[in-house]
C-alpha cells in the first residue's frame, strides 16, 4: 500500500522530505519522527546510485514511510530498476510532453497496460510468493508517478501531461523553470509566477496533485495556499546549514 497516492487521490495533502546528501542509516527514522509522510530521494543531481538507495528503501518500508526516487532521466532502465528495488514511486525530471509522460507510465506497469519487465520474489515485493496477477494489481494501484514540469516545453504541454492516465503528481521544478523562461531565479517574475498557477490549475482540472520542495516554513505554507498538496522540505544539507548556523549566530550574540 502507497499511503501517499492513497491520500493524494482522495483530494488530501502529503508532507515528506527530500533526501540529496545524507544517505545514512537513520534518515528514514529521523524523517518518520519528524512526522514526514515520504522520503524522495534524489539521484539527479547527488550522484547516488541503485545500489545506495536500496537499503534505504527497505529502511523506509519497514518504518511504514513511503520511499520515493527521483530519477537522473527519462528512461526505462532508471524507472523500472528504483520500482523493483523498493521505490514505491517515481519523480521524472524535465517532462516536455504528453508522449513522454505516457512512455514514464509504461515503464512502472506490466503488459498489456505497459512494458515493465516482471521479476517477482524481489525487493519489491518484499521476496515474497503469491498470486502474480494480484501482485500486478496492487503494484499498479499503488505506484506514485511524478512528472517533473520544469521546462518552457512541459509548461506550454502541462494540460496534456496532466491528463495522461497513470500521471499521479505534476512537481513543480523551480530554478530549472526560472532557467528556462530565461529568469533564472527570479521568483517573483510574472512568468514565474503565472506557471506556478498554470501547474496548479492543470493538476486540478484532472483530478491530480501538484508538487514543490520547500526550502522553509514560509514557502511551505505559500505554495499550499496555491494549492500545491504533495510538499517536500530541503534541502537536507541546506536544512542542517541552516540550523548550525543559526546555533552559531545566536551563541555569538551578546546575552542580555
């Protein structure tokens, strides 16, 4: 069961966490007692590989946290690989689109709906028998496909990505947006700020989720207000930066 997709397709919120530095044995702890509902780890910009993400997989599961991925690149073998290693979900990066979000969904599903290889008694069926076809069933129902729009391309396409079936979650890519409308990190550019509701319209309009990561508690609560439902906080380096440094300016500050 992917509690995550089960609460986003019910029209409610999910908070979780973006993993990019810190691949240590307790994240998946520190993140659960900290109350998030998921764990995205990255491997698009972090240079982790399969291997380093599947122990966190199974850490995560075993804590009841959904594990998530988000892979370099859209192709089959970065999709189907995080899937069958424990991901219980997948995030795309720069999705132009409509075409290409539908091959994403082929890759999680098994023929006919898809082109999925099958291996069962894996990771991602915790090594275990049973029914194949009921496995199918519940893998199908329960993995989290998250399309990246982040690209001048996948904005203009956004209303066809969000329709494509099987498209769960539309995450809103921030800087390479920025970049792409040729303001990089110019956030409160009208073009920015007209594409942040363009995203949450579209997910709306076809009864899915929009996404972002969250650098603090003030952006948290402003993309919400724009409807964004599934919010990750990070970074996990810039998080702990900021903690040790505002530890370090208030033991510098004068006492009372």
């Amino acid at each position: 069961m992917n509690s995550v997709k089960k609460k986003l397709a019910e029209g409610g919120v999910a908070l979780g966490s973006m993993v990019f530095e810190f691949f240590t044995p307790g994240i998946a702890r520190l993140c659960a007692n900290a109350g998030a509902e998921f764990v995205m780890y990255c491997m698009e910009h972090t240079g982790a590989g399969l291997e380093t993400l599947k122990p966190q997989f199974a850490l995560c599961r075993a804590l009841g946290i959904v594990p998530l991925a988000r892979v370099p690149a859209t192709e089959y073998h970065f999709v189907a690989r995080a899937l069958d290693i424990g991901a219980l979900g997948i995030m795309v990066p720069l999705v132009d689109t409509a075409e290409q979000a539908e091959r994403i969904v082929s890759f999680t599903r098994y023929p006919p709906e898809g082109r999925r290889g099958a291996a069962f008694g894996f990771a991602h069926d915790d090594y275990q028998g049973g029914d194949v076809l009921e496995k199918m069933r519940a893998i199908h129902q329960r993995t989290l496909v998250i399309c990246m729009i982040e690209t001048r391309a996948g904005l203009e396409n956004v209303e066809a990505i969000a329709a494509v079936p099987g498209v769960d979650v539309l995450w809103l890519g921030h800087f390479d947006l920025t970049n792409f409308l040729g303001i990089p990190g110019n956030f409160s550019h009208p073009a920015y700020r007209d594409a942040v509701k363009s995203i949450a319209d579209a997910a709306r309009k076809h009864g899915k989720a929009a996404g972002y990561m969250a650098a603090d508690a003030a952006l948290g609560r402003e993309y919400l207000g724009h409807g964004y439902r599934m919010i990750a906080s990070g970074t996990d380096q810039g998080l702990l930066q900021g903690a040790i440094a505002h530890l370090i300016a208030a033991w510098k500050r004068p006492s009372a």
